[in-house]
C-alpha cells in the first residue's frame, strides 16, 4: 500500500518542494527511510514510531520505506516528522487518500505525538502558494505566519489526533492565538531621550537620509549606542516588499512571533563585540542566516568596533559590498540577503579617554594600533564619522523641550528620500550612498563655489579619489534634506567635517 503527502525544505531562503512518499509492503518487518542521510532517517523514524503509537496507532508489522524526493536535495530540520506520519498513516489505511492531496504538511514531532514549532514556515506557505495547493497543515505555533500569505488556507495543529481527524471527517481544529500583536507605542525610543549630542543627532539624520555607514567615536558612555539604537525609528517606512523578505528571514531564523520580532518596522541588530564568524555571516552544515542577514533593511550595530576579531570584521566586506553574503559549503554555495545600514561605534583610543588629554594616558602609537586593528576596507565603506563627546553638564540638566525629535527628523529623512527617489527615477539607484564614481558625476550637480571648495580640499587635504566622491555623495544627502536642486558650498562644508575617518591622526 502507498501513500505520499506533499512537504519542503528551506535552503538558504528559498523553499523547496519534497515530496513523501511511503509504501507498506509484506517482507521482514522493518522501518527504513530513504532521500535524507541515515542519521536523520533514523531520527525521523524514531520519533514517527513513538509518536505514532502514543497516538494509538499501531503500525502493521511489515516492510515500511518512506523516500523523500528528489534524493538529491538536501534534507535540513525536523518538519518531516509530520508529513512522514502522514504518508505512512496514508499507506496503512488509516486515512484516505484523497484527504491530504494537494496539501503541504509540515511539522516535527515529539514523542508523545504532538506537533512541535520549525522554523522556515512562511516561504513554505508561499511556495505552496505558487503550487496551487489547496492548503497548509502546519504546527499550531506557527500558524499565523500564514497571515503573511494571503488566499492561503493553514491550519494550524497541535497533536496528531487533530490531523487525522482532519484527515477522516474534515474537522479542522480550533486555531489558538498564539502571538499577539505586539503594542510597542511604550517602547518606541526617540531622540529626545538624548541630551546633547547636537553633532551625532545630526551624523544619525544624515546616515538615515541617504543610507550612509556611520561611525560614532568616542569615550564610553557617552551616548553613542543610545544614538545608534535611535536610527531604524527615523529610517524611511519599508516597501511592502521589504516587509515580506524581513518577515521571510526571521521565519527562516525561527524567531517569527517571538519578543523583539517582526513588529512592522525595520530590524535593529546589535550583536555583542565577542562575536563569531559564523554568527555575524551565518553558518551550520547547511547554513542558517547570520547578523548581517537578520540586520538585512534594518541596521547592523557594531559597538567596540576595535574590539572585533579582524577575520570577523573582514567578513563584512562582502555584505557591505554587495548587498548579499555566499556562504560555500560542500553541499552548495548558500546565498543570504544583506543589504542593511552599517552604524558602529568605537572608543577613540584603548583607555577611551582620548582626545581629553587630562583622562588619557595612551601613547600616540597605542592609539594608532588601536585604531589600525579596522580593517581598511571597512572604514573605507564608512561615509559618516561623528565625534561623540561627553555630555556636558550644563546639556544634562537642560529642560526637555523637544519631545518627537524622531518624528521630526523622520519628516525630514522622507522629504530627503522623496528627492532622491525622483532623481534616480527609472535606474536601480536608491539612496545616495549606492552612487558609482561615474554616477556621481551625473547626478550631483553643484554650484561653482561648492565645485571650486572641493577641488581646494582635493589638493590641500590630498583627499583620494574614492574619499572625494563619499563626501560629494553625503553632501548630495545634505542638500536633500534642505531640498536644494543643488549642491552648495555650505553642504559640501558639512560633509566635509563629517569625513572623519580620514581626517588627522586617522591613518585612514
Ligand atoms: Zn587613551
């Protein structure tokens, strides 16, 4: 007898379709999974046998095989536990044929035959979707990622008692809610919050205005990840379509409905210093999204930039570069998305002290090293660079008159943003930061005075060419947020002082 039930598999962020197939046949009594490796094939098959009889059903003592199909695509988490219950309940008779054709089922099982959360669960909806399936059996737990999908029938399930009812009389169970919706009014964070800090507050608009990389330095505690953490509040809203990848990589992450997840705003991902490669590229035998892919429309914070390992922080080159992270492995090269706002935030010298010379006692070559161990690339994709200072107490005790900073500066981020979405109409482009050198030249206009200031700070700063175009790049972003066709001396000015990084003692 034969049963097969429709599945998949997420590689990378893609879903995949596996079909399950399971025969019964008279032989020596056996259970044997084909189409995986053999240590989860046994995996699977333990806890389908144990699941299955604390269910009350007994499987006949035959030759039971269940394949999963095409061999050749990798197998990764447990969601086959379900669909394999199925196939075999199918091929035993205990469900009808008919019942679960053109539905997708999906979910691991404990030994006591419930149904247990995965992960991955919305681009598996979608590509069931694409197949026109008729719907989704899917666990409880993660039921309301269907929500997502729309004109998707998923049914969520607790136990296998609910599927094969569900199977023999067509009763769905009742759909528990799980998560919540989350209200965080109480905790949106706004600028106001930040005494001071004139200089990173407008570093901050800048950076959100035209997507330009940050680079906040200065003693601890000073306010710098405060700053950061401030930034996705002021970020343009995202495109439908970018909320639909977000969601799509936190389902694949397994942290869809959980605290701190998907809330309709852009993420916010702030891994502490001690950070490994995998975690930061992502990582595994078949690999899972890492930092720079879970930050993906959102931000990457890097606090103690100096701290990082150098191998981790060269990784970031590639995401930083080309918007996305490969990662090969035997099985394949895995392909992630990241394209996110690269802020981090360092000391200005080992003791943290510097440029206050009554506080630091680092020596000049200390300092160099310290700032040295940023790979040059790294800071070369950094557009922005904002000295934090100390607040000062007159600032820290200065009445709270400007409550909704954020709202105001994020006005001011999407006049910026209608400007550039009109002037890169009909082109790839969409925030200055992604301009070439040869586009540069094309879309930003100035004036002569601004054209004659360059050129003086070209040759008396012996700026690189590459410098060059980053500060005309962010002084496109100032005149934006002004609305200034444009770009004018006062502009370039204030990219200018933002440069930063390559400025003075930076070795840059
Ligand atoms: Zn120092």
């Amino acid at each position: 007898m034969f049963g097969s039930v429709l599945s998949a598999v997420i590689l990378g962020v893609d879903a995949h379709k596996v079909m399950v197939e399971a025969d019964i046949s008279s032989g020596l009594p056996g259970f044997s999974i084909v189409g995986c490796t053999s240590v989860q094939g046994k995996e699977v098959q333990e806890r389908v046998r144990t699941a299955l009889r604390s269910a009350g059903y007994f499987l006949p003592p035959k030759r039971i095989t269940v394949n999963l199909a095409p061999a050749a695509l990798k197998k990764t988490g447990a969601g086959f536990d379900l669909p394999v219950a199925a196939a075999v309940l199918c091929a035993a008779g205990y469900i009808p044929p008919q019942a679960l054709k053109d539905v997708l089922v999906l979910g691991e099982l404990g030994l006591d035959g419930k149904v247990r959360r995965v992960s991955g669960v919305l681009p598996i909806l979608l590509l069931a979707k694409e197949m026109k399936c008729r719907a989704c059996i899917v666990p409880a737990w993660n039921r309301q990622e269907g929500d997502y999908t729309k004109n998707m029938k998923v049914i969520g399930i607790e136990n296998l008692s609910q599927l094969i009812a569900f199977c023999k009389e067509g009763r769905v169970p009742e759909q528990k809610i799980y998560h919540k919706e989350k209200d965080d009014k109480e905790e949106t964070l706004d600028f106001s919050d930040i005494r001071g800090q004139a200089l990173a507050k407008r570093g901050a608009l800048l950076c959100a205005a035209g997507f330009h990389n940050f680079l906040m330095t200065g003693p601890p505690g000073s306010g710098k990840t405060m700053v950061a953490r401030r930034i996705p509040g002021i970020l343009p809203e995202m495109t439908e379509e970018e909320k639909m990848e977000v969601i799509k990589i936190q389902s694949i992450a397994g942290i869809l409905g959980e605290s701190g997840a998907f809330s309709g705003k852009r993420p916010f991902r702030s891994p502490h210093h001690t950070l490994t490669l995998p975690a930061l590229t992502g990582g595994g035998r078949i690999p899972r999204p890492g930092e720079v892919t879970l930050a993906h429309r959102g931000v990457l914070f890097l606090d103690e930039l100096a701290e990082i390992q150098r191998t981790v922080l060269e990784a970031l080159r590639q995401p930083l570069e080309e918007k996305r992270i490969v990662i090969s492995r035997m099985s394949g090269d895995y392909c992630f998305p990241a394209d996110f706002l690269f802020v981090a935030a360092m000391n200005s010298c080992p003791c943290g002290g510097y440029p206050d010379m009554n506080r630091c006692s680092c020596s000049q070559a200390q300092i160099d090293r310290y700032r040295n161990r940023i790979s040059q690339p790294v800071l070369e994709r950094i557009d922005l660079c904002a000295e934090v200072s100390r607040v000062e107490w007159g600032e820290l005790y200065e009445r709270d008159d400007s409550p909704g900073e954020s709202r105001r500066m994020k006005e001011q981020v999407e006049c910026a943003r209608r400007m550039q979405r009109k002037r890169y109409e009909g082109s790839l482009i969409q925030f200055n930061s992604q301009l070439t050198g040869k586009e540069t030249k094309k879309f930003c206009r100035m004036t002569d005075g601004a054209q004659k200031l360059l050129e003086d700070s070209y040759q008396r700063l012996r700026l690189s060419v590459r410098v060059c175009h980053r500060i005309v790049k962010v002084s496109r972003t100032c005149a934006d947020l002004e609305g200034s066709r444009l770009i004018e001396e006062k502009h370039l000015r204030e990219a200018l002082f933002f440069r930063g990084v390559d400025q003075g003692d930076w070795k840059a």
